[in-house]
C-alpha cells in the first residue's frame, strides 16, 4: 500500500493575547510576525523537502477567503479547505481532515501530520528531521505526538512524559507515552525540566488516518458519529468544502488529548529539538524575534534611546521612547499598546474589557480584507464615512444596492469597471461617479494592477449590514 502525507494544518483561534495585532477576524495565524511570509505560510513552506499531498486547512466561515488568499499566493489552492460552522476543538477538526482523506479514495490511508498554523519554529531542518524519524512508527499504526525538548521551566504549556524506548537507549528517537500533565506550576516544571523525562506538549501528531479514525471509534463514538454525518453531505463552494452544519453543532466539544491521546495504548513520543514556540504572548515573540544590541525589537518606524529589551511595534506612524525598558509597545491604526514584558498574560483581560463594553477594536482592524480585496475606514462622522477600497486585478465587488445610503467613488490608481443600473462605465484616475440611493451598481477590476479608489458614503445608516446583493461570485448570497 502506498503511503503519503496529507499535512492537517489547524487554522482555528483567536490569539487574544497578541491583540491589537491579532483579532477575531485576523487572528495571528494569517499574520506576518517573523519573515515575510504569515504563520499559515511559514507551517506550509517548512514542509519543502517532505514528500507530501497539498495541506488541508481547517478553519471557520469567517476566516475562509483569508486562507484561500495565503494558500493561493505558495499555489497550494486545491479545493482544500474545510469550513467548521463553529470551533469543537481539535478531536472533531482532525476527525474531518481523516475523514476527507480516506473519502472516495480506493487503498489509501495516509499518514495525517497534523500540525497548528499558529507555531513558530526556528529550525525547519530539525522539524523535518522529527518527522522522517516519527515516519516509520506512524506506519506501523503507533499514534504519534512530537514533544518539545524544553529550554526552561514553563508553566505556560502541557507536558508529556516518556517510557519505555522503543530502541536501544543510545539509538532511539522513539518513547511510548508515559502519560500527558496539565500546566505546572514553577516548582514542578523545573522538577520535570531536570528530570530529563518530560516534554513539552507541542500539539503535532503523525498518524494514518485510518489509525485515528479507529481509536477515535473506540473511545469516543458519539464524535466520530457526528463527523461523519457532517461529513455525508457536504457542499463544495468555490476552493472549500462546507460541511453539514446541524450535525457538526451536535458534536462533543473536546482535544485530541482527553479523547484519544490519553486513552490509546499506541501513543508514542519522539523529541523535537528545533527551536518551537507557540507565540502565545508578546512577550514569547520578543524571545524569538532578533535583537539589536540594547535588546530590543523593532518594527516599522520606530526611534528608540536609552530603551532596553523591549518589543516596539509601530503600523502606521512613528514611535518613539525614551529611558524604558521592559516594555511591549504596539501600534496599529485605531489601537496603542503599552505593556510591560512580564505582564503580558494580562492583555487578555484587555480584550475582555473591549467585548464588554460592546467596542469593535477586538473583533476587526480598521483595515478589512475582502475576498475581492480590502478596505481601510480612513475617517467617519454623524452622516458620513471616508474609505480607502483596493481591488485585486481580476477581482470585482458582488452586484448589490443600498436603503440607507449614497455613495461617491473617486479612482486614485488603475481602473474601474462600474455597473450603475443598466450603463456600464471604465473610469481612470481621478474620474468619480455617484452611486444614489436604492440603485443596484457594481465594482469590478478589469485591469492588471490593484484598483484604489475613495469612497464617501453619506446617509442616515452607514454599517456594512446596509447591503441587499443579486450577484456574488464568492458565493456569498
């Protein structure tokens, strides 16, 4: 039987801790915190030189055209996105990727390396030879989880603990698995980090799909029963496959640690020395981020003196301090961070606060991204709203009008295509339109360079909800 990978990757989370970079609509899996390249890139790109199947990414409705975006711009883009209608943790998604993979496929069950597109590692070359050493035992239907040798106590992450090897002691790369403990507190994470028997639970796994689904069947019948009625009538839209949404809302919530890693009598461990961070905190990205000689982080336009060991964020403008030290300071459009390092845990509390208050600073940028592109909310008043709209070349806004408002739109680069009733019209820079009230009109790129343009809506409503469409090319009617 022919084995190959098929690289789960994991796209779900909010990543509340690194706010106001990471948001509910972008979570910091779709950013570029290191490299030019987002998290979601850099967990696909570091599987060059592992002979594998294009990833299937699972994420949620929200964050859809995003992936296919990122996904599109390695050419990994092959129908391979699987929608969750809401989060159920990891048991539930891995179930689904198992289950599209052995799906209409004669004598194959693939080996499954499921891994999070929220990590970063360091070392791509040890993270691939993790998995050449993990290959064989996946094959032999061991399920296994990659453990992070650990570089300090760390109270932040769960750990595992090794048994027996599965080779002679001075050859072996392989342990079963003793058993998985919760988050420690300082005293015991620096017995097990001296112990030598401990890891860090990285949440990576490398098994066939089959072998999953088994253990899963075993174990947890009542998920796997409503994955695969999920899973029995599914809709494929555009690059992704929607799934049954009643039945996934009645599976169990619960990781793949309590429902199957913990239970199974074919868990095993092998170390992964590379460099791994799950990036949880600002604080966890100064660690990894390169430093000048002061011990501080810059990026984008940023001054820094007498400052030290501090990460300085700046989006849009320029940031300045002086005599710090210790300090996140992050910048973005409509939000401004001041931390200090060793407290950064508590941004979270931050975001509730946002939540509570019925604010939107934690839910969106003021930058949007769309599938046909991306706007930026430049200005706002009581009767009016001022944005900057970019449109990717070939791409066009769905056919659509408004109740509650009028719209102006003034072309600053490319050109547009406008559809205003029944006329058709090209306008080049610094040619504008009016849009009235109530007339169905259309946006649409036919060029070969972005199109921007401002547009000035005026109106007693102005919120996005304010939108009726008759024609959507991304399916979103």
């Amino acid at each position: 039987m022919e084995i190959k990978i098929t690289p789960v990757v994991l796209a779900g989370g909010a990543g509340s801790r690194l706010w106001p970079l990471s948001r509910v609509l972008y979570p910091k899996q779709f950013l570029c915190l290191s490299g030019e390249l987002t998290m979601l890139q850099s967990t696909i790109s570091r599987l060059n030189g592992v002979e594998c199947d294009n990833p299937v990414v699972i994420c949620n409705e929200e964050h859809r055209f995003i992936v296919a975006e990122q996904l599109r711009q390695l050419e990994k883009l092959t129908q391979n996105i699987i929608l969750e209608p809401v989060g159920k943790n990891t048991a539930p998604a891995i179930a689904l990727a198992a289950l599209s993979a052995t799906r209409d496929k004669q004598n194959t069950d693939p080996l499954m390396l499921v891994l999070a597109a929220d990590h970063f590692i360091k070392n791509d070359e040890a993270f691939r030879d993790a998995v050449f050493k993990a290959i064989p035992y996946a094959n032999e239907g061991k399920l296994v989880t990659f453990g992070i040798v650990p570089l300090q106590p760390e109270t932040g992450y769960g750990y595992i603990r090794r048994g027996n090897p599965l080779k002679s002691v001075n050859t072996c790369w392989c342990f079963d698995v003793a058993e998985f403990v919760e988050k420690p507190d300082l005293n015991t994470a620096k017995a097990y980090v001296s112990s030598g028997e401990y890891y860090w639970n990285s949440g990576m796994f490398l098994f066939r799909a089959g072998r999953y689904l088994e253990e899963l069947k075993k174990f947890r019948p009542d998920i796997l029963d409503a994955c695969e009625k999920a899973m029995a009538n599914i809709d494929p839209d555009l690059d992704f496959v929607r799934i049954d949404e009643a039945a996934f809302l009645a599976c169990p919530d619960e990781s793949i640690d309590y429902a199957v890693m913990e239970k199974t009598a074919d868990a095993v461990v092998v170390p992964m020395d590379a460099g791994w961070s799950d990036v949880g905190s600002w604080s966890s990205l100064w660690d990894i981020s390169p430093k000048n000689q002061q011990g501080n982080v810059h990026h984008g336009d940023v001054i820094s003196h007498d400052t030290e060991n501090s990460y300085i964020y700046a989006e849009s403008g320029l940031v300045t301090t002086v005599g710090v030290k210790d300090l996140i300071v992050v910048q973005t459009k409509d939000a401004v961070l001041v931390a200090d390092r060793n407290c950064v845990q508590d941004v979270k509390k931050i975001v509730e606060e946002l939540k509570a208050s019925g604010r939107h600073e934690h839910h969106n940028h003021r930058e949007v991204y769309r599938p046909w592109g991306k706007y930026d909310s430049i200005d706002e008043g009581e009767r009016y709203q001022v944005k900057r709209i970019t449109v990717k070349p070939g791409e066009g806004l769905s056919l659509q009008m408004h109740h509650h408002r009028a719209e102006h739109w003034i072309v600053v680069a490319g050109t547009a295509k406008v559809t205003l009733g029944e006329e058709t019209k090209l306008l080049g820079e610094n040619e504008s339109i009016y849009i009235p009230l109530g007339v169905t009109h259309c946006l649409e790129n036919p060029g070969k360079i972005p199109l921007d343009l401002i547009e000035v809506r005026s109106g007693t409503y102005l919120e996005e909800d304010d939108i009726v469409r008759f024609e959507d090319r991304y399916g979103r009617i």
